[in-house]
C-alpha cells in the first residue's frame, strides 16, 4: 500500500528530552518516538512492505508490524477527514444569532472595517419589532443544538439598549421551559455606561468584550472619538465601573503595521487594566499604511511569540491573564475538533442588519451582493444554505494541510484584499500557519508540565 498522496503533515516539538507531534489531518497529538518518527518519514516515501522491511533492520519486526497497522487507521482517518473538510457543514440550522442592532457609532477608528458603524449605508437603528421578528425567525431555524450562542454587535450596541434588553427577555421567555442553553455575547467600545443596563448584562451572564488597542498612546492613536479626541481615559475610568458586574472581562486589540512592534506590550498593558482573555487581531483594511505585508510578518511572530511565553508562564503559575488566539487552537486540538470555520463559511450563524436585511458575516454588511435575504420573506435557513453551498467547495485552500484548524479563513480578509471570497488572503494565511505551529509548542509544554489540568484549562479557555 503506498500512502505518497495522502502523506501526513506532521508539526513536531521537542523539550526536556520528550518529542511530541501533531498530525494537521488526522487531529492525532501525542509524545513520539524515534520509531514513529521513521516509520512517518519512510512511509511518505516509500510501500508499507519497504517501509517494513528498512525498519525491521532496527527494531522487532512484530512491533513494526504494529506500528504500521496504526499508521494505516490514521492514513484512512485522512482521508475521511479531509473528505468532510472540503465539504460545508450537512447541518443547516443556526446555533449562533448575530443581531446587528446598530448601524452608527461614537466613534472614527481609523481601521474601521464598518465605515464607522454605517456599513456604507444611513445610519440606522434595530427596533424592538424588528429584533423580535429576526428572534422568531432564528427559533424556527435552530435545529436539535443544545448550546445556542447569541451576538449584540455593531456599530456601538450601547447606542441601542433598549432593543437589547427587549431581546435578552424575549429570548429568555421563549427558551425557559426548554433544555436549550443560551450565551450572550456583547462587544462594546467601553466609552458608554450605564449602571443598570451593564447590571442587566451581568445578571445574565452576557459575556462582554471591550475593545482597547493597548497603551494611551496606541488607543488614542486608533481609536477616536467622532470629533477626534482621544478615547482611552473615559475607557480605562469605565473599566473599573464594568468590574464591579464582571469578575472576567475579556479585550479585543487590532494591530496595525504602526503598532506592530509594541503588540506585546499591549497585550501586557489590557492584562494590566483588568482584561484576562485578551485576542488580538490585525488590521484588515485598504488603507495600506495599516494593513500588513510580508515586510511585517517576522516582527509579528517574534510578538506573538513572546506573548504565548507569557501566556504559558501566566497558566503554569496559575494566573488567570492569556492571550487567546494561540490558545483558541489548543482547544481545537485537545479535543481533536475541526474548526467550523467564520460565520460567512458555516451553515451555524445567522446575521442580522438593524433593518432585518439577511447576511452570513457581520463583517460583510455594507457588500448588497452578499445579501441573502430579509426576515419578512426569507426562505428557511436551509434553502439559504443549500443555495450558498457552491462557493465554498470553490475555495483554493481546500487541499491545504492547515485546513482542519483553519476551515478556509475569513471571507472578509479575502474579500478586502482580493475581492474574491475563494482566494484566501495571504497574510492572514501566514498568520493562521504561524499560530498553528505556536500551539503544538504550547500544548506540547502544558502536556508535558500540567497533563492533569488539560481539560480544566480548555474547558474555559
């Protein structure tokens, strides 16, 4: 049996004389040996009898026997798995709501992928009718998942608090007698407060990101208010004011090229106001003095690099501070999942405009051909999907060996930089292959360090 077309793409780390690898198809992570890895290198090249024969030169042939009869389960797992990977979700029911509440904003950052929260459009606001209407559609159209998410997103959802209230009380009331688990989430610019709505959020277990792009003078550079000034003192006065509800907040930083080498220190700075789970994320813009290219990809990784030591030390220490991206793919790996890909690449999330419009990713509002559809005539949810299934067998990433912990990417990254949503975006692609290989480094040291605690850290990570 010869295995070259299927061959395993095996990511491997060392420390404290143990070898650890991870197989990118197969979703298989465990300590390695010196057999195996020669058996992996002979079996790319050469027949199972080759293979057989060369080895049994070194070790028992019955315990080479062994190991190759393994080897071949894990080449069929290959070949299923990627099989399913290049293959949408067969699910068509929608897990994860995204209610778009507002369309306008207090803010001007200067990467706003939202045209500062008009999405290229009028400024407009969810009514509570039009937010219970998108509410019932939704229901209809959720399947037999048990864990249901839902987004209040942007614009500022602040702006819009009584539709949001509307709707955390409607949504509660029509799921009460059911054994359907519900999970806010809010992303918010932390510049807006209000005492009883945030202790309306917390006494619903609303998980709240509050977006900080790191020190005063990296914030107040990004992220502006309308009329230009500075935002990051009412945001660091506010946060104090969050944590009185909330024992965990978690940031959200982007980095541009400007700020590129001082990601670290931001991450460090968001841990230091209160924020545990920081994620970072880069610039995605066609104003090229922010966006990436190649130029900035090393001095990327050496920060992110350091920061998943810091991260590590932070949870061998027992300390509740992380960055999230590398371990965001721990997770996937500890539980041997395959990445459901974006919103826009899945059949699991249903996006709201504030005027009921249909859409498969928040970040794509403003784009009318990537309208799907409004809630007063929409088809169901599975007629949208069926319909949408062509593109994303067209993706040029489908062979690609990151696939399984990537799922195609981010359509808008592609979009923005290549307006074809099939051609993925090769920064984001080099970031995604970085990460990657950060985690197997990562999970290889909590493995070797904390084996006890892995399912505790990647219950709530």
């Amino acid at each position: 049996m010869h295995h070259k077309n299927e061959k395993l793409r095996v990511l491997t780390y060392e420390s404290n004389n143990r070898s650890f690898f991870y197989d990118v198809y197969s979703g298989i992570f465990a300590e390695a040996s010196p057999i195996f890895n020669k058996a992996i290198t002979f079996m790319n090249t050469h027949t199972k009898e080759d293979t057989l024969f060369l080895l049994s030169k070194e070790y028992d042939s019955e315990r080479v026997t062994r190991l190759l009869n393994n080897l071949d389960n894990i080449y069929k797992e290959v070949k299923d798995s990627r099989k399913s990977l290049n293959r949408a979700s067969g699910l068509f029911a929608a897990k994860n709501l995204w209610l778009n509440v507002v369309h306008d904003c207090n803010m001007n950052c200067i990467y706003c992928f939202a045209d500062g929260g008009r999405y290229k459009n009028k400024k407009m606001y969810m009514s509570i009718d039009m937010a219970k209407k998108c509410i019932d559609y939704w229901r209809k159209n959720i399947g037999d998942y048990k864990k249901l998410q839902v987004y209040f997103f942007g614009g500022e959802p602040f702006l819009n608090q009584e539709t949001i209230k509307y709707s955390i009380d409607y949504i509660n009331h029509l799921f009460r007698k059911t054994d359907k688990k519900i999970v806010y989430n809010i992303t918010t610019n932390g510049t807006i407060y209000d005492d009883d709505f945030v202790k309306m959020l917390a006494s619903n277990n609303v998980v709240l990101s509050l977006s900080i792009d790191g020190t005063p003078e990296i914030h107040d550079c990004q992220r502006r208010f309308v009329s230009g000034k500075g935002s990051y003192k009412i945001i660091a006065k506010n946060i104090e004011r969050f944590r009185k509800y909330y024992k965990e907040l978690n940031g959200n930083l982007v980095v541009t090229k400007k700020s590129v080498s001082h990601l670290k220190e931001s991450v460090e700075h968001l841990w230091e106001m209160g924020c545990q789970n920081v994620t970072f994320f880069i610039s995605i813009t066609e104003d090229k003095t922010l966006s990436f290219t190649s130029e900035e990809l090393d001095d990327l990784f050496y920060q992110i690099h350091q920061i998943n030591l810091a991260t590590l030390e932070n949870i061998l220490q027992y300390k509740s501070e992380v960055c999230g991206n590398t371990l965001a793919i721990c997770k996937k790996m500890h539980k041997n999942a395959i990445q459901s890909g974006c919103a826009f690449q899945n059949n699991m999330s249903i996006v709201f405009g504030p005027d009921g419009t249909i859409y498969k990713c928040y970040e794509l509002l403003g784009e009318r051909e990537f309208v799907l559809g409004h809630v007063d005539n929409a088809k169901s949810w599975e007629s949208i999907c069926k319909e949408f299934l062509e593109p994303i067998e067209k993706r040029e990433c489908n062979n690609c060996w990151a696939l399984r912990l990537c799922n195609g990417g981010c359509a808008y990254d592609s979009y923005i930089n290549n307006r074809n949503i099939n051609k993925p975006y090769d920064i984001s692609c080099a970031l995604v292959k970085y990460l990657i290989k950060e985690a197997v480094q990562m999970y290889s040291e909590l493995y070797i360090h904390m084996p006890e605690s892995l399912d505790k850290i990647f219950q709530s990570s």
